[in-house]
C-alpha cells in the first residue's frame, strides 16, 4: 500500500526555542521528514529562534547534528539533508526583551502560512503572543502552536488561556496532545465510526468495563527537575490519557471536523465524576542495584510526587453509567506497553454449563508498540472431550495488514504540525478542553497535598502498587498483563 503525501502550501514556520531539546529530539526530525515525503516544499521556510548567539550556518549545523542523532528513519535518505537545511534559518531573540524581533519580523513575507511554533515553558507563552502582536506579526494567518504542560492546574490553565485570547482567536491556536497525533489514537476513532460492528455494543449494557493503561519502561531519566513539579497524574492523566478516555466513550461527531469532535470530547470529560480517595493508587518507583529510584533521580529526596497513577473513573451519561473506566500510566513499569481493552459482559446464560468456565470477548486496541487490535473470541477447543471453551485472539497488527510501507507510521509530530500548517484543529485540544480536564484532575491532586501519606513503593521493571491490582480485585476484575 503506497501512503499519499499531499504537499501543503508554501509556509513559514518559526519554533521559538529552536534550540531546545523538544526541538532537537522531535520538531526538526519531524519537518526533515516531511521534507523527505515531499510535503514540506521548497519555499517552506523554518526559522529558528532562541536566545542563543548564532547565525543560520551555526543553525544549520546544529539541526543537522539534531537530526542525525534522533531521526532513526532509514527510508529519509541522508543526502537530502542539506536540500532541507537550505530552508532553515534562524534569529538570535529574546522572548521578554526586544532583542531580535525586528530581525524576525523583517523575515516574514506577506501572504504566506505563519505559524509560530511555542517550545518554551508556558511562563513565556504570554510575552511571546504579546510581541509578536506589538510587532505586527500576528495576522489573520498566523497560527501559534502550544506544548504542554499547559498550565498545572484549572486556575493557572485559565490565566494562559486569557493571556493567548487578548492577541489570538481561538481558531489559531493549537495546543498540542502528541498523543492525538499517534496512528493509532487516530484509528480508535475510525474503528469506532467506520465500522458497524462495534458502535451497537458500545455501551454499559454490553461493556463490563474498559481499561486503559500507558506503561512506559524508562524513568524520569534527566527530566527529574521538570517531572517532580507534575507527577504521573498531570504529566499523563490530565492530557494524554483523558484523550484516550474521551475518544473510546464520546458520542459519535456529526462530522469528522474540528469543533464536531472536540464538543462531543469536552462533553465526556464535563460527565466525569468526582474520584473519591479510594478510586486512586499512588506509587513511586524503588531502585535496582544497577538503576536508581525516583528519590535519587530528584532533587527532594522526600518527594511525595508519583511517578504511578492508577484510577477508576465513571462517566455519568447513558450511554456509559455503570461501566468503570480504569486508568493506569507509570514509569520503570515492566515494559512499554499502552493499550486500551474493552471488555465486554459474559453472555448471559451459558449452554454448556459451568464447566465451561467464564469466558468475555476482549477487543484490544494496541497503541503501541506492535498497534494493531485483537478481538478475544471463545471457541471450541479442538479435539474431542466434549464442548471446552476456549479463548482465541482475531490478531490483526496494522503493519501486517497493510503491507510493509506502513510500518513506517509517521511521527506523531510530523502529522501535527502538518496539520497546523494545513490549518486542521482536529487533533489540537481546545481551550475549553483542557480547563474542563484540568477541573476534573485538580481536586485529586488537593486530596494528595492535603495528606501526609505518601505514595506507595513499587519495583522497578514491576506492574505497580499491589493496591492498583486490589483497585480491580475488589470489583472482581483485573488489570490485562503488562506486555511489550
Ligand atoms: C510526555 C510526558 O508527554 O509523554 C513524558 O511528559 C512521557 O513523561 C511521554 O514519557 C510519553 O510519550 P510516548 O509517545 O513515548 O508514549
């Protein structure tokens, strides 16, 4: 299957914090990629900036380095590297000062997609909007693009979203969940809404449970400082894995189109409960001889900040009243393995009796790695013995299924800013979004802070607490193994 690139109009494109890691590890791989794919054209300009004293040779040279170490591609050939790099450019700038603004404004040319890339903390968010509006950058095409962490909690959230609306429409601006940009977080919406098989049992009636889970392997690594502010719940909860929620139980959108799909998001995330103390786990991960713990990875070796979270939430509507939700996402977890299950209700009388045990279909949707879904069907087991049931799985990996040029998905970052060029929020959260989940995350998070208990200790390379286990058991119901 040959995948079709659409190439998007010319563009200019101006990452402020091009020199970040955020920009090295993803921003310029991922237009070097595009590049590569013949969307990004050869009037499309990426410009740079940052406080660092460099001219555009010096820019070149670094992103060049950049994108040998991270782009791991082996399709984007090596020698169009210096095609890309001739459309590079960059700004010595200083976000709060006036230094370099004139430079940058005097690059912009009239008529062309402006797009103003934001890889810096949200602290600066709020000067840069401000400048590039004093300094008449801001036209009616201009887009700016946002990372997370947008703000830590609904008021902070707020004071961004103002700061941005003074000088942006909402329609430009785009906050980015590079989860919504995975291909396979996309297919949950086209498995849902383009095939009828599923949408007449998704539902509480049908649906015992559904259950989420993002287990990374890695820890904090050299992100200690940023991460020991956040903690799992805001680092993951709040955003990507609330993504995944509202995908697997929104209504179906009138249209594939921004603001049909993100009303039919915000309306999930409004129905969530309250999360009372015992529907929450906290752990933090203990060290091995060879790898330290999260309390020697961070600077406040008394740290009660959690690098696992698990939960149950219930979303009160029709469609899922009854069915729980459970949601778990840590570090130093046995594997990288993110999946989302949907379990459905035994059938309702077994005609083989009890012998024949508890059988459920699964469908699981694999995000990653290896994405693809598997149904779980029961069947009979070969041979004779009489009617033994037995659990199979429908295993159809994507890149099986659709032939070996897709194996090679695209960068989450690649679609995304692609989009943005193209002007499509569909994958970008809205404001309104992002507050509501921050509403719902906030009181979870006082709850923490009012109490001294601290989170509960787990292995590194383990499932988490026990007490995340016990979170299903006592419902007689358990987690789906953690497996790569
Ligand atoms: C980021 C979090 O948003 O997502 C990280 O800040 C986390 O802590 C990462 O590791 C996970 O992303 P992915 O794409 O590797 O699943």
């Amino acid at each position: 299957m040959v995948s079709r690139v659409i190439p998007v109009e010319p563009f200019d494109l101006v990452i402020f914090g091009g020199t970040g890691d955020l920009a090295r590890r993803k921003i310029l791989p991922a237009l070097f990629r595009r590049f590569c794919a013949g969307q990004m054209g050869p009037e499309a300009r990426v410009i740079g900036a940052a406080r660092s004293e460099m001219d555009t040779a010096a820019y070149r040279d670094f992103a060049r380095s950049a994108i040998l170490e991270f782009d791991d591609d082996t399709v984007c050939a090596e020698e169009n590297l210096s095609g890309f790099l001739e459309q590079l450019h960059y700004v010595t700038l200083d976000a709060r000062g006036e230094t370099g603004w004139d430079a940058l404004s005097a690059l912009m040319v009239e008529g062309r997609i402006r797009a103003f890339y934001f890889s810096v903390g949200p602290g600066l968010f709020g000067d840069l909007a401000e400048r590039l509006h004093s300094y008449g950058m801001a036209d009616a095409e201009s887009r700016i693009v946002v990372e997370k962490p947008f703000g830590r909690d609904l008021a902070s959230a707020r004071a961004l979203n103002q700061g941005l609306a003074q000088h942006f429409d909402e329609t430009q601006i785009y906050r980015i969940d590079h989860y919504l940009g995975k291909e396979t977080v996309q297919n949950l919406m086209a498995i849902r809404f383009g095939n009828m098989l599923f949408e007449p049992l998704w539902n509480a009636q049908y649906v015992d449970h559904i259950q989420i889970t993002v287990a990374e392997a890695r820890g904090v690594g050299s992100r200690g400082g940023y991460y020991d502010k956040s903690g799992a719940l805001r680092d993951m909860v709040q955003n990507h894995m609330m993504q995944l929620l509202c995908l697997i139980a929104m209504e179906p959108p009138a249209k594939f189109d921004p603001d049909a799909v993100r009303d039919e998001k915000l309306k999930v995330i409004r129905a969530l409960d309250p999360v009372g103390a015992d529907d929450v786990v906290r752990g933090q991960y203990e060290g091995t001889k060879e790898r330290p713990g999260y309390r020697n990875q961070v600077e406040n070796r008394d740290t009660h900040t959690e690098s696992f979270v698990a939960l149950r939430a219930h979303i009160g509507n029709w469609r899922w009243s009854g069915t729980p939700f459970y949601l778990r996402t840590g570090k130093r977890l046995k594997a990288r393995a993110s999946e989302i299950a949907v379990v459905l209700k035994e059938a309702p009388h077994s005609i083989f009796g009890t012998q024949a045990g508890h059988h459920a279909n699964i469908l699981t949707i694999r995000l990653q790695p290896n994405e693809g879904i598997e149904l779980g069907v029961t069947i009979k087991e070969p041979g004779p013995g009489g009617m033994r049931l037995v659990d199979v799985p429908l295993d159809m990996t994507f890149a099986e299924a659709l032939g070996p040029d897709t194996a090679d998905f695209p960068d989450a970052y690649e679609r995304l800013i692609m989009d943005v060029v193209r002007g499509d929020q569909t994958l970008f959260m809205r404001g309104d979004e992002v507050e509501a989940a921050w509403r719902w995350t906030d009181p979870i998070i006082e709850g923490w802070q009012n109490s001294s208990v601290a989170p509960i200790l787990y292995a590194s390379g383990s499932s988490g607490p026990d007490d995340a286990l016990m979170l299903m058991h006592r419902d007689g119901r358990r987690w789906r193994e953690i497996r790569a």
